[in-house]
C-alpha cells in the first residue's frame, strides 16, 4: 500500500521529495474575507463602478472591465457568505493588479482613498502600500 497524505489546508507542497518554492499564503486575508461589513461590500460595488465608469488614459476600458469583473465576482461571494470564492476572487484581482502600470495603480489607489475603503479591505485589494 502506498502512502497517503491528506490535507486540510493550504500546503506548498506534499509527498516523497515534493518541493515548493516561491508560495506565499496569507491567513489575513481569509481573516478579513470572513469579516467583510456590508459598508466593505458598499465600497467594493463604489470601486467596481467607479473602473467601470472611468474614461481615461490611466486605466484602459478593456482592463478596467476585468479588474471590475474580478471585484463582481468578490462581491457576490461576499453576499453569499462563500469565503472560499472570495480568496479565488482575490487571487484573481491580484494577478489582474499585477500586470497594470504604474499610473493604473496610483489611480486605484486615489479612487480606493476617495471611497475611503477601510485598511484591511485595502490591504486585501494590494492598494494600501501605493
């Protein structure tokens, strides 16, 4: 019989030999997901519209419509209580908050200001260090 292994969490890496590198998990977050107010998710649905409505040249249409989708999709999960689509929302919003510029961020940045998003919530959404 072979070996098993079981997790029941996160894990970098399992078996024989198995090897991880470059992984990151991040407990706050699950944290500050299963906490969200409703004044959070307010100021995720302000922040949704506020990129979709956005007409500029720091934030092209296009990946404004993604990053929008990806809060949409945190949003719902919110609503519904499912903090497990929540963390893959936010990884999604991350890998989105990656590839943008540097004028893209400062711009969320300002706009997440504006809304006056609570300090975990920016911390969650990658915005509270730009």
């Amino acid at each position: 019989m072979g070996d098993m292994y079981i997790n029941n969490g996160q894990a970098g890496a399992m078996g024989k030999k198995a090897a991880a590198f470059q992984n990151t998990f991040n407990q706050e977050d699950r944290k500050t997901l299963e906490k969200l107010s409703e004044l959070d998710i307010t100021n995720l649905r302000e922040l949704m519209n506020k990129i979709i409505a956005y007409d500029g040249v720091e934030l092209q249409k296009q990946e404004a419509l993604r990053g929008a989708a990806c809060l949409a999709e945190l949003i719902e999960a919110s609503q519904n209580k499912m903090v497990e689509v929540q963390g893959e929302a936010i990884g999604k919003w991350q890998l989105w908050l990656s590839g943008l510029k540097e004028s893209s961020l400062r711009f969320l940045a300002v706009i997440a200001d504006i809304l006056t998003v609570s300090l975990p919530l920016l911390k969650l959404l990658g915005l509270s260090t730009l």
